[in-house]
C-alpha cells in the first residue's frame, strides 16, 4: 500500500482559516462554511494537496520530504468541485499556479478582514487559458453557426428534442468535469444556466460571442 503524507486536523484548520473559509480559485470564490438546513453547520471545502501526497497523484513532487509534503505550504483551500477540477485537468492548473491562488487567496482575506478587497479581472483570455480546449471547441461551434446562442451538456447515448436544431452539444464524454468547467465560464460571465426539463442548458453571452468571434 503506498503510504500518503495527509494533511493532520490543525494543518487542515490553519489552511481554511487562511483562506477565509472560500474556494481559492479565483474564477469560484465560493463560501466553503454555513448553516444547513437545521441546526448544524455544512461544509464543502476541501484541504487540498497543491504538490500530491503520494507518489503517481496529481503533480507530485520527490523533492519534497514527508514533513514538507504534510505541511500547510503545500495545501490550498478549495471547494469540492475545484478540488475535483484541479485534479483532473492537470495541464491547467500546474504547480505554479495553485501557488498563486493560495497566495492571493490569503492575501484576500487578510485585506477582507482590514475592510479591502482585491479586484481579480475576470477577462475571457484567462478563462480560455484555464480550458483551452473547451473554448476552442465553442469558437469552432460559433463560427459555423454565428447566429446559434445556445448550448447543451449531453450523453451520446441520449436523445433530446426534435426538428430545426438551434442549440450546440457539448458531450460528457469528450471533455472531463464538464459541468464543473461551464460553472466556472458562468463566474466569467461567458454563459448563462437555462437548465429545462433536467437538461444542462446554457446560453452564450454576447460578450462572449464577440470575444469568440474575434480573429484568432
């Protein structure tokens, strides 16, 4: 059995405090901690390894030793979605820029507690360098079809509507995380959730579209 340098419960208290109890990426920002529906409290935040506890996991650095591995340096404060995110779109999120968001998210929080904030441009070139290949996927789309604003998130194997199609399909099966990445192009402001009838549906912003549409 390969043996993980997991995060203990105080090194896992300082990471969220020092967070701010928020998601640390900056395109989600999302509370991590509150009410639920009684009494009781609901979190959804996740100590997450920015270098992997094991070795083969996401990122893993054999520089590091055990202690490093286990410290609070190494650990990002993220929401389960981004935590999931981060994982799996490996060429997206590098070492390095988990490190950033860590910073900034501590950063944050510290100003949030003196009454500042930090104003985090959200453009649409960031975005697409966070999912390349879903935005270069969308631009093929609109280019075809310049006048189509709509989107849904689909199976293969399923069937959906009839007659003229005015709709573009995104499959599950070709983009990992899917809903996970078009929440994120929500926080920029690149879609708009119309879910109908339990269907993941989205319209395109015309922000976006023009952005889409500019030459590449």
């Amino acid at each position: 059995m390969i043996s993980r340098d997991n995060f203990r419960q105080p090194t896992i208290r300082q990471i969220s405090q020092r967070a701010g109890y928020r998601c640390s990426n900056p395109a989600c920002l999302r509370p991590t901690i509150g009410p639920d529906g009684s009494d009781d409290v609901a979190s959804i935040g996740v100590a997450a390894h920015i270098t992997a506890a094991a070795e083969g996991g996401p990122r893993f650095d054999p520089a590091l030793t055990n202690e490093e591995r286990a410290a609070a340096e190494n650990g990002i404060w993220l929401c389960q979605t981004c935590s999931r995110l981060v994982d799996v779109d490996l060429s997206s999120h590098p070492t390095e820029q988990l490190r950033e968001w860590k910073t900034l998210a501590e950063m944050r929080a510290y100003l949030g507690l003196r009454g500042f904030t930090i104003a985090v441009s959200r453009t649409f070139e960031r975005l697409e360098k966070m999912i390349p290949a879903l935005i270069s996927e969308m631009r093929n789309d609109v280019v075809k079809s310049p006048f189509t604003r709509e989107i849904i998130a689909f199976s293969k194997g399923w069937s959906y509507g009839g007659g003229v199609r005015s709709y573009f399909t995104l499959y599950f099966e070709e983009h990992d995380d899917l809903l996970s990445k078009l929440r994120i192009m929500e926080n920029y402001g690149a879609l708009i959730d119309i879910k109908y009838n339990d269907i993941d549906r989205y319209e395109l912003t015309e922000d976006f579209v023009e952005y889409l549409l500019l030459p590449v």
